[in-house]
C-alpha cells in the first residue's frame, strides 16, 4: 500500500488545508469591507505550496537533541504567513476590495475543487488496486 504521507498525497492534502484557510481569509474580508480601519488580509498560497514542493526531494531532517526543530513537521515546509494588504483604502482606512476579493474566492473555490478531484482520483485508484482489477 502506497504512504499516504508522502509525495503527491502530501501534497495535496496541503493544498486543500491551505486553500480552506484562504477561503476563511476571503470571507472574513468581505465581512469587513464596510469596518472602518480594517485591512484586508491573504494567503500567499502559491509561494508555500511551491516551498514545499521545492522540498519533496531533500531528505528529512533529523532532531540531534530535544528541542530543535519543534513546531511543524519539517515535511510540511513553512507555515504559511497571512499577509496585510496597505494599499488602496478608501478614506476610513479600510482595504478591502469586494470585487478583487470575490474574484479570489472564485478562483480559490475552483483550485480546491481540482485538488479535492485529484485527491478523489487518487484513492479511487488505490480502491481499484486493493481490489485487484475488478476482479
């Protein structure tokens, strides 16, 4: 049976945790589109997604002595860093683009649907595996 903490299967369950958190994010902008003084926030979710690709190939990292390394998996690359948007507020010091921000959660809403039918794809073929052809 396949490790289903490793490669494309990391990978994905990745990107659909931190797709769900960039959801969270949008929402939570479009909430405060009218908050005085509210600054809108994102996700960078392509640079993590890519950082931890980058690191597919590299072998784990050990712990020599407790406490090193303590936080995150190291597998699970960066944790990714919410990002405060300062440009273009309107005159109450709000951030928030409406438009922009429904265009993200779109785009978002359709990458994690892709990732959720890979994933989907994935264990359908692991099921067909386990069943040996059909047979």
């Amino acid at each position: 049976m396949p490790d289903t903490n490793t490669g494309a299967w990391q990978v994905l369950q990745r990107a659909i945790a931190l797709h769900a958190q960039r959801h969270h994010l949008i929402v939570s902008n479009l909430a405060n589109a009218e908050t005085p003084g509210y600054r809108a926030v994102k996700l960078p979710f392509e640079n993590v997604l890519q950082e931890m690709v980058r690191r597919q190939g590299e072998p784990p990292l050990s712990i020599t002595q407790a406490g090193h390394l303590s936080g995150a998996e190291p597998s699970q690359g960066a944790a990714p860093q919410v990002v405060v948007r300062t440009g273009g507020g309107g005159r109450d010091g709000n951030t928030v683009n409406s438009d922009q921000e429904l265009v993200d959660l779109s785009v978002n809403q359709v990458q994690y649907n892709a990732s959720v039918e890979v994933l989907t794809r994935m264990f359908k073929l692991l099921d067909y595996a386990i069943d040996e052809g059909g047979k």
